[in-house]
C-alpha cells in the first residue's frame, strides 16, 4: 500500500513538473493591460522632454571642476617658500649663536 502511493506521488511531481515550460510556453499567456503601457509611453516622453535641460557627458567634461578646498593656491605656494625661507634663516642664526656663545665661554 505504501509502495503504491509513493509511486502516485512521484508521478504526480514528475507531470507537474513537465508541464512547466520556459516563459514561452504556450500553455499560459501573458495579457498587459494597454492602458498602462500607453502612461509608460508618456512618462518616457515627458522624461525626454525635461533631460535635454541638463548639460550632456560632453558638456560636463569642458567644464572645470571648482577647486579643492585643500588644493595650494598661487598665495599659499608664495607664503609656504618665504616660511621656510625664514626658518632657514633662524636655523642659521641659531646655529652662528651657539658658535659664538661656544667659543667666548670654551664649552
């Protein structure tokens, strides 16, 4: 008895499983409402309409990016070279002090 309904039972999964074709199949067809497809249409041609405002890919590399906030301008490079213009020079006046306070007290 056991033996009978599981052969039933994979019969049944077996059909049922061929008779599940590909999305083509012609057993099941698939209707669309027009309706929608027509407010598809004019929502694509109203996106269309508004997308020609915005500047294109070609346009939008001829322009410059701004500036980074971090980026050294012409002001900041010249003040940057007289710092270290002036520390270069306290180094040397530093090191001409010791010399001389060296020497004058044989340390």
């Amino acid at each position: 008895m056991r033996r009978s309904v599981a052969a039933a039972l994979s019969r049944r999964t077996l059909a049922a499983m061929s008779d599940k074709s590909g999305p083509g199949s012609a057993g099941r067809k698939i209707v669309r409402d027009p309706r929608k497809a027509k407010a598809k249409a004019e929502a694509r041609s109203k996106a269309a309409a508004v997308i020609p405002d915005r500047p294109t890919a070609v346009q939008q590399q001829q322009q410059q990016p701004p500036p980074l906030p971090f980026a050294p301008s012409a002001q900041n490079v010249q003040s940057v070279g007289s710092t270290l213009g002036s520390y270069a020079l306290m180094g040397a006046g530093v090191t001409l002090g010791f010399v001389v306070v060296g020497a004058l007290f044989g340390v």
